[in-house]
C-alpha cells in the first residue's frame, strides 16, 4: 500500500515541486468566544477557537500535465493559537496527499478524508459548508467505546481523515459520480483508525445534489483493533433561489458491540443580505437498547456577517436536551459534557482566511 501512495506521489509531485506559478498557501482562523450552561452545574465562559471552522494552515498545487491530465496535491496542517502548537498526529495533521486527475477518474495518494465527510458533508453543503458550526452536528449521550467520546462520531465533521491511503473517483457519468477508498490508517495514535474502507455515489444537477456514502474503521479500542466503527447515510441539498434546503440520515453502529445510533439532520440557509445570512438546523440522535436507549434533541443557528473575502463575523446559538434523567447532554465541540439532561452553548466569533 505504501509503496502505491508513493508512486502516486511521485508521478504528480515531481511535475509540481518546479512550478512555483502553481503553488498556493492558505491560512484559516477561527476564534470565539462562549458561554456554555451545566458545566459542573455551573455556567462557564471561555475562549474557544476552530468551532464555525476548523483552524489550520497549508499548501495547494495544480500543475497541468496533458490535455485532460492533471497533478495535484495538498499538504495540511491543524493548529492552535492558544500555544501555536500542530494539532493532531503527525506534522501534516489534516491533510497530505498527492493525486492524478484524468479523463478517466481522479486518483489520490496519501493522509485524506474519507467518503462520510467528502460526500455527505462537503459536496452536500457546497459552498455552504463554512456557515454550519462543529456545535450545529451530532453529538449526544452516547458511548461508543471510543476514548474522545461522541465528538464526530458519524464522521462528518471531519475530525479524522485516514493516513495511507488510495482513493478513487470516477468521472461524472450523466451527474453522478462513484468513489471508492482503502486506507491502512494510523495504528500508533489512540485518537486515530486503523484500516479503513469507504464508498461513495453523488449525483448533482442543477439546484439538486444527492449523495451516499459508506466507512468502516478499525480501531484499538474495539475488539484491539479486530473491529471498529461503521457508518452509512445519505442526504440532499435542494437550492430554491438564494435559498438551500439541506436534509441528512446517518447510521453508526460499533460492530463488536452492536451498539448503535441513528442519527438525522434537517437545515436550512437564508441569506439576509449579499454579505449576511442564517444557517438553521434540527438534528436528532437515536441509540438502541445497547447505549440505553439513549437519544437527543438539538436546534442551532447560526448568524453570518462576510465583512470582506478575508473575514467573517459570526453568532451560533445550539440547544440540547436528552430522552432521560441520566443522560447527560454534550452539544459537539462544547467544553465539556453537560451536568445534567440540558445544554446551550452561545458564541461569538471571527474567522479569517486567506490564500
């Protein structure tokens, strides 16, 4: 497998490393500050960053090889402003990956996301994507068996891209495109997966984008590394004039345990003004008997102000409220689990990108 990544590597990087034209840095910040309730049964006010967007720094590069041939890559990296520290394992934290692009398909080498996060989150919410905060998906009540808790556990946030691996994108046959990956993984960090498989299909045509996807990951956790997490969904994203609709299922079930949770999303985009608009969602979290029967209920929104192409201001406002006295609550991202049934998180916030 390594040795594959490398060829890919190689056969579009060595085209790149020479075309400075074509290299492009980039930079993200996002810093806010919150107020979260029932945090020890009190009420706690911080500074919380990379919650509307996650904060990391890289490199792109494209470089045309042929007609209808070309090489690219991306080298990524998470960080913190509180101690300017990489976060994450390894020095490209987030991202490092080499591709061909080709008539044929598109293929790509290296540390990347899989289809949970590139389909179903990505390309559903388009462009849209920067306006939905970590606090606005799943989270919960919820043990999985795995040591960081319910924070992305259905892996659309993002949170765990698969180091070594292959993937594989088909052209776009009539709107739809089918994708295909296996990754090794990272087997040393207790935060990352092991081997992982994943498949996608999205179909997009005019105002409509549908998409599906499928990932299976190891982890040490479960089973020592003998089994992992499943997780398949489907969702849709309709644009109605300057408006966006977006709807999304998922299902994570961990496979040596069968404890499960079915989980749905329904949002919608407003825009206000040519530099303002709201993102509002529902999101519903349902576990089987084997996490107690545990379940959520959530509502978010967030208030968006684009001051330039460089920088955003941003309100997000999340409330939720679980299915039992025992089940405590835990918005995604929040600063820690709630002591009690309720939570609502309040933040305010300023992002900057630039490349």
């Amino acid at each position: 497998m390594k040795k594959a990544i490398a060829l890919v590597s190689l056969m579009s990087c060595s085209h790149l490393v020479c075309a400075e034209d074509y290299l492009k840095p980039y930079i993200l910040t996002d810093i806010g500050w919150n107020t979260t309730n029932n945090i020890g049964g009190e009420q706690e006010y911080h500074y919380q960053e990379g919650r509307l967007s996650p904060n990391f720094f890289g490199l792109k590069g494209s470089k045309k090889l042929a007609d209808g041939y070309n090489g690219v890559f991306k080298l990524e990296s998470g960080y913190s402003l509180e101690d300017l520290k990489i976060t994450g394992h390894g020095i490209f934290s987030r991202q490092a990956y080499a591709g061909l692009q080709t008539p044929y398909g598109d293929i790509y080498g290296g540390k990347q996301w899989d289809f949970m996060f590139e389909t179903l989150s990505a390309e559903r919410w388009g462009k849209n994507l920067g306006y939905v905060s970590l606090f606005q998906v799943h989270a919960g009540p919820f043990n999985l068996g795995l040591p960081f808790g319910s924070i992305d556990y259905n892996r659309i946030a993002g949170g765990f891209p698969t180091a070594n691996a292959i993937k594989y994108k088909t052209p776009s046959m009539g709107g739809v495109v089918l994708g295909a990956m296996y990754g090794e993984g990272d087997k040393d960090s207790s935060n990352n997966f092991g081997r992982t498989t994943s498949y996608s299909a999205a179909y997009s045509e005019g105002p409509l984008r549908l998409t599906a996807a499928y990932t299976n990951a190891e982890h040490k956790s479960i089973n020592e590394g003998k089994n992992g997490i499943e997780n398949y969904g489907t969702g849709f994203a309709y644009d109605y004039g300057s408006v966006t609709f977006d709807g999304l299922y998922t299902k994570t079930t961990n496979t040596y345990t069968d404890a499960a949770i079915d989980s749905y999303l329904l949002g919608v985009l407003v825009p206000i003004t040519d530099k303002s608009g709201i993102y509002a969602n529902y999101a519903y979290m349902d576990g089987n008997a084997e996490l107690g029967n545990a379940s959520a209920n959530q509502l978010g929104l967030t208030y968006f102000y684009n001051f330039n192409r460089y920088l955003l201001g941003y309100v997000t406002g999340v409330y939720q409220v679980t299915g039992g006295d025992d089940q405590n609550a835990y918005i995604s991202g929040a600063y820690g689990v709630s002591s009690a049934r309720e939570q609502s998180v309040l933040q305010v916030g300023l992002r900057f990108y630039y490349e």
